[in-house]
C-alpha cells in the first residue's frame, strides 16, 4: 500500500491533493505520510519479534517532533547524536530508558544532560569520550551506562562519506584498542561497560555487511567474556538502506531473519537504530517550476527547491525520483532540474528524462524523508521550507515555513 498515488492524474498524499497542500502552504514543502511512518517502523520492528531487542529511530533522519511523537507512540526509543536531539526526543515524550547517545564528539554538558535525564547508555567512541563520562558521572555522583562503539573494519559498500565502519574512518575503536578500553572501563567508578555497539555505514543495500560486522563482534563478545566483562546489550546501529532508484535492499522482514539466525538464543537485548529506512520513502519535497530555459547543450527546469533544502544531490550525487504532481502526458525530454542557488553544484537532477513541464507547474521529489529537512540551511539567505504531516485525510502543519524574520531573529 503506496500513500503517495496519483488519483485521476494527481498526485495525493493519503487522502489530500498535494496540489491543494501546495496551494495553500506554497512551495518548496515537505510532506510527510504517517501511515507510511507508522507501516515502515512496524515493518522494522516486527522483523525482530522473535528476539529481545529495543528499536531505536535516529533522529538525524527526520527529527521533527510531529515525527517523533509518531514513532514514540508506536514503541520507538531514539538514537541520538547530540543535546539538542536529546532535548527533542524527551520533548517528545520518549521514554529516557530507551535513549541511546552515539556520536565522536558529546561535550560535557551534553554528557552532563543525557545523564540527568536517565538515559539507557552512551555510545562511547573514545578512550577520551571514556574519561569524561566518567569525570561527569563522577560530579554528579552516578554511574553510566557505556557501551563501546567497535569498529570492524567492514566495506558496506556505499558511498564513501556514509561510510563509516572502515579503519580509516574517525568512528569508535578498533578492535584491539576496544579491548583496552573495556579493561579501562571496569576499572572506573563510575561507568559500567554495559554493552557492545557499531554502526558500519548508511544506505546499504545487502545483508552481507550487517553479517561480517556481527560476526566480528560476537567473537569480540566472547574475548570480553573471556576477561569476565558481561555485557546485556548489542547495538547494531542502522544503516538499512532504500529504493531511491532501482537499487533493491532487503525488506526488514529479510534483515531480521538473517540477523536473528546469528542472534537467536544469545543473552543479549538487541539494539537497533534505523533511520532512513523508517523515514526516506515517507516524506516527499514538492517544488515549483519558476523558470525554464534551454541553451544548445542542456535544458533547464529552474525550480523553488535548492541544495539548501535537499543537499543529497549536491553533496553525494544521490538520485531523487522526480515526477510531475499532475500527470501532463507531455513528451519527455532531458532536463536539469536545478534550484535558485549560486552555486553550479545547486541541483536536484542532472540530465533526466522528464515531461516537458512548464514554468508555475509543480515537481514531486520522492525519498526526500530522510536526510532531506534535517540537512536543509539558510543559504542564500532562504527561509527553510514547511513541514506537513499528513495522516488519512488530516493536514498537521509540523513546521510552519521560516520567515525572513525568523532568519535575523538571532542576530543582534
Ligand atoms: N546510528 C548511527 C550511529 C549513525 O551515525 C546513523 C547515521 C544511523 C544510526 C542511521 O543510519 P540510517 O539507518 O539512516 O542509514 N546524510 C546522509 C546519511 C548520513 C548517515 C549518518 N549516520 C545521507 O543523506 O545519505
């Protein structure tokens, strides 16, 4: 069941017109479908019914708090990698005991915050990070919870800067020194090794990866036993990819089998922290043709929408389907799609296949759900865009459009 379809030529989101949404909240707007949150975290989720194990979305994705009040309500703690993705989970009303705080980098307040608020434990990146939790901890006379972020040393082969299991990357410890770190960790007072993490990379869209990296850190698993270090969870962070294109992941359903083979029986609660998977294909950008031009070589469709509202072309070449909101049955033909930003790099499509649309008209950007307002900015000074949350036939503005007031509010 798909709810973004054309119904007679136009295109809907669940029950509402995105022609009529775009009339009456302009463009570029991001609508999402919660029927499609909700199918999508259920189809996680269940996937992993047989185990003992706690869904964590990554807030990064999409971390509007229309959406995490969603996924809250449907079960779901949070992975997050900051204070401020901490301060929207709680405002949420996620359950601090099933927070998870990954990330290279947390500063002392944030150590200091994630603490008060109970969560269920840090994932630790460095023997450094180690330390400070500790110093923190020890101030505010508790005891974290820490798992060690490990990385294996696994290819996921995916694009190299959503890559993040390799040696050469700057995320959590190599093996050996992870290791030490245990050992260190049970020497502190105020921290206790609770459990094992890694998180090999994003959009990726084979099982083999997940396996490798598992493997590696159940044999891990068994070299801390050895130690006498007994940890109760395994997080194998997120990293499940999607049908941009024509690339064909596994469904949950096939993830959670395979893993659960490997997982089946262990005492160990699993730990997961899908992102994209639950948010991509949930969410879709809808921009509005401004202009159209054409010089001997190329033909350009200049729209609303710029790399300040939707990097991932930009930054990673990544492919966005593109659609007509309503089907034209024009003949189609190369274009550009292209945003309003001096930059040459500011584009949504490059040489695709597209009716020939004309300016006023409105484009669809599917897969815009993950990784699309999370990452949008104010570049050239545009306000960022509206935020809708559509669910049946009811329209929930889960962002008003930024005004160019609200863009100098701060500045003094
Ligand atoms: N856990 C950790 C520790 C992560 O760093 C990430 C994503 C996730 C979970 C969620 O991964 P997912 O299930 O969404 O693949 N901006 C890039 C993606 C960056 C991903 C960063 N980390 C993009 O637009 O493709």
């Amino acid at each position: 069941m798909h709810h973004f379809e054309y119904r007679d030529g136009v295109l809907f989101a669940e029950d509402v017109s995105v022609t009529a949404l775009a009339e009456e909240y302009g463009t570029p707007l991001y609508i999402y479908s919660a029927a499609t949150f909700r199918r999508h975290f259920k189809a996680f989720d269940s996937a992993f019914k047989g185990l003992d194990h706690l869904t964590c979305y990554s807030v990064k994705a999409n971390s509007n708090l229309s959406i995490l009040k969603l996924l809250a309500a449907e079960g779901a703690g949070m992975d997050i990698v900051s204070g401020g993705e901490l301060f929207r989970a709680l405002k949420a009303g996620v359950s601090p005991e099933k927070i998870v705080y990954s990330g290279v980098g947390k500063r002392d307040s944030e150590i200091r915050d994630a603490l008060k608020a109970g969560i269920l434990m840090f994932n630790v990146e460095s023997v450094a990070e180690l330390e400070r939790i500790n110093s923190v901890a020890g101030e505010l006379g508790m005891k974290a919870n820490v798992s060690f972020r490990i990385n294996p040393d696994v290819d996921p082969q995916t694009h190299p800067y959503i890559s993040t299991g390799m040696k050469e990357n700057k995320f959590g410890l190599d093996i050996e020194n992870s290791l030490k770190a245990y050992q260190r960790a049970a020497e502190m007072d105020h921290v206790e090794p609770v459990g094992m993490d890694c998180h090999i990379g994003s959009q990726l869209t084979s099982i083999e990866p997940f396996l490798e990296a598992l493997d590696k850190l159940l044999h891990f698993n068994s070299q801390l036993k050895k130690m006498g270090i007994i940890i109760q969870y395994l997080d194998l962070g997120g990293g499940l990819g999607i049908a941009y294109d024509a690339e064909e992941p596994p469904h949950p359903s096939e993830f959670g089998q395979a893993l659960s083979e490997k997982l089946q029986g262990l005492p160990l609660k699993v730990i997961f922290e899908p992102g994209r998977v639950i948010a991509g294909n949930a969410g879709i950008l809808v921009t509005k043709v401004v202009y159209t031009k054409s010089n001997p070589t190329k033909n350009f469709l200049i729209v609303d929408a710029g790399m300040n509202d939707l990097i991932r072309p930009s930054l990673y070449g990544s492919y966005h389907r593109i659609g007509e909101v309503e089907l034209s049955g024009r003949q189609h033909k190369p274009f550009d799609v292209v945003g309003p930003i001096c930059e040459s790099g500011d584009f949504l499509a490059r040489d695709r296949e597209l009716p020939a649309v004309d300016q006023g008209e409105r484009l669809v950007v599917y897969s815009a759900g993950a990784y699309g307002f999370t990452m949008a900015s104010n570049y050239n000074t545009r306000p960022r865009a509206c935020e809708l949350l559509v669910d049946g036939d009811t329209v929930h503005v889960a962002r008003k459009r930024e005004t160019y007031e609200d863009l100098v509010a701060n500045e003094l």
